[in-house]
C-alpha cells in the first residue's frame, strides 16, 4: 500500500473503487508478487475476501473472476483509494462504495440517475462513468446488483 497516497494497485489504472478504510498490510507486501491477492486475504479475513471478490465481479471482462481475482486484480486496470477527498484524475471509471465513501468525495446526488434494476442501490452520473454503489458486501450488494452494474458497463451476465 502506498501510505502517502492511501493507493493500493495502480496509481495509474482506468477504475478506481473508493472505500472508507484500508486493510492490514505489512511492509513487505506487494500487489507486484504472485500470491498479492492470498496475503491480502489472509492478513485481513473474509471480510476483505468479500470486497475484492466483488471488485472481481465487477471488473472482469468476461465471466471468470475467480481467476481474474487471483491472478490480474489491482494489478493494472483497478486500484482501491482508501479515505479520498476527490476523484483520481485519469480514471475511467469510478466506483464510490459507501455511504462514508460519497460523504467524503462530498458527491451531489442529483447528479446521479439510479441503475434500472437496482433503485435504489446503483445510481450512475449523468454525465461520466461515475458510480454510487453499495460498500463492497454482500448483504449490501448482491449478484443481482452486480449484474445490473456489469449489463450498464456492457459485460456479460455472470449468472
């Protein structure tokens, strides 16, 4: 994780998930080893498990995100930003999960239409590839969810 900026994966990658709070790191940890995505969970539990298996979900270009999380998330085109004030300039896409999340980016809604299928729980920017999305759980956001997501961002259904 790099601490100045609270980035873990590429500064530079085209999707960006906003998330209120980091993990546990140690020092030697590195999304550039083999097993990045393993120690991340071990070190930090289920949890943590659940949040990138949806990143996963939500990135993966066709419908295996089992692999794709083990062996290509955060590694070039998705990054998390933990705690931001503003958008990373650059990004594509954007991912804002959470409550805490938009209040920190001190977002408008009214800016945001909801998702068809996902009142309620996905709303989109009118004009960008900006989108508010439940935290990354779950309870808060199910398949269903994910595929509403991934149908809006032209990806096949995962169900």
């Amino acid at each position: 994780m790099n601490k100045n900026n609270n980035i873990i994966g590429q500064s530079t990658a085209s999707r960006c998930f906003y998330l209120p709070s980091p993990p546990l790191l140690n020092d030697s940890w590195s999304i550039h080893t083999d097993k990045a995505i393993n120690h991340l969970i071990e070190m930090n539990g289920n949890h943590w498990r659940k949040i990138l298996t949806i990143m996963a979900k939500i990135s993966v270009s066709d419908t295996q995100w089992k692999h794709y999380r083990e062996h290509q998330l955060l590694k070039r085109n998705e990054c998390i930003i933990i705690g931001a004030t503003q958008l990373v300039t650059g990004a594509k896409q954007h991912f804002i999960c959470g409550q805490q999340s938009s209040e920190l980016l001190q977002i408008n809604n009214a800016n945001f239409a909801p998702l068809k299928g996902a009142e309620g729980y996905l709303s989109q920017h009118s004009k960008s590839s900006i989108f508010l999305c439940p935290y990354l759980d779950y309870r808060q956001f199910p398949n269903l969810h994910i595929d509403n997501l991934r149908q809006v961002l032209g990806l096949p259904s995962l169900a």
